[in-house]
C-alpha cells in the first residue's frame, strides 16, 4: 500500500469496503489490526513475546482465531483496499488445517476491480510459489517467529519456502487511482 498524500474520501470509502467484507465473513473469530505510525507492535505466540517490526506506511492485516484455542497463528495480509468473498477466512483456516506443514504462505490469485468502470480484470501475472500474491496468509503451527509484512510479497518465498496455492474467486483488488501501487496492470483481460 502506498499513498500519494493523506487518506482521501476514495481511499476512505475503499476501507469501509474491506471493513464490510470483513464483517460479512462467514467465519466470524478474527481481529483485524492496523499497523500505524511506522511501527507494529503487538504480543504473539504461547510464550507472549513481543514481535515489533519497522513499517513505513499504515497497513492492516488480519489475525485469525486465539492461538491457545486454535493450536496455531494465522495472519492474513490484505490492505486497506483489498475486497474478499464473504468464505475468504473460512477458506484461509480450512486450508491451514488441511495442510500438513509447520510453516507456510497461503497465496491468493487476486481479481482487479476497477472502481471507475465496474469492471473485473484477470492479470498478467499468475502468481506462484517462486512470487506469492499480495493477499496472503501466513500460517505457523509451532513457534510464532515470523510476521506476514516481514518481506514484501513478491520475495516471500525466500522467508518461507512453502507456498500454497490458493484459485481466484477469494481475493479482489480495488482499483481506484489513488494508491499508486494499484492500477490494472498491462496485458490484463477483462473476465
């Protein structure tokens, strides 16, 4: 996420979007956290460690569940402009309960949505395991050590190797000018 200036009406009414979508989920035990003023710090892990990362710019992120009850930390990232089906989180704790790894990425094939012409667009990029996506949840079913912004998304998978693969359907991302990270990228098709 990055912005040109301060928050805008647009930039506002696409994060009442993602907090509606989230508040329609279907699986109803998460958090949502926002990491502001260039630094993240919240408690994680059985043990209660403190995690605090340096981040420049404002970014949410999701956290699914209480690890003592769910045996594991779940924390999806999805920026301020990100939309998801109402089954995203459903879908994000059955696969990391079906998959047999300690510690892994799930990465979602986003749809871009562009504001401006109610149009959806299937990207260039058919996002992979050497190139995780930029909505992702990342899953640690022994010791909470890493955290899902630690990396950009696109080299993840050098901070965790285990990449699983998520269809689109799940993940929508709003086009609307006013994030400069965000536009329909060239060779893109309307679907």
């Amino acid at each position: 996420m990055s912005f040109k200036a301060d928050l805008t009406e647009v930039q506002l009414h696409c994060f009442r979007s993602y907090l509606e979508a989230l508040g329609l989920q279907s699986y109803k035990d998460f958090t949502v956290y926002l990491l502001c003023n260039s630094v993240r710090a919240y408690k994680g892990s059985a043990a209660n460690r403190e995690f605090i990362r340096e981040i420049v710019e404002p970014y949410p992120f999701v956290k699914v569940a209480d690890p003592e009850r769910f045996k594991y930390d779940i924390e999806i990232r999805l920026d301020y402009d990100d939309v998801v089906n109402h089954d995203f989180i459903l879908d994000v704790v059955a696969t990391a309960k079906a998959t047999r790894l300690d510690t892994f990425v799930i990465s979602y094939q986003p749809i871009y949505y562009n504001s401006f012409t109610d149009e959806y667009y299937k990207g260039p990029i058919d996002y992979n395991k050497n190139c995780p996506s930029m909505v992702m949840a990342l899953v640690q079913k022994k010791e909470k050590v890493k955290g899902v912004y630690d990396r950009p998304h696109n080299i993840y998978h050098q901070h965790i190797s285990d990449i699983v693969q998520r269809p689109t359907g799940f993940a929508y991302i709003q086009v609307h000018g006013e994030n400069v990270k965000n536009e329909i990228p060239p060779k893109s098709y309307k679907i």
